[in-house]
C-alpha cells in the first residue's frame, strides 16, 4: 500500500524503506 509507506516514511523515514512495504 503506498498510502501505508508515506505514513511510515513520516514515522521512520529510514526504517520505512528497510521494511519495504
């Protein structure tokens, strides 16, 4: 879901792209 990785590139912005959702 891409609405799910702008909110968690707002949370872990660098996290966010480790979990790759």
């Amino acid at each position: 879901m891409k609405a799910a990785r702008l909110i968690a590139n707002l949370l872990l912005p660098k996290s966010s792209q480790g979990l790759n959702i």
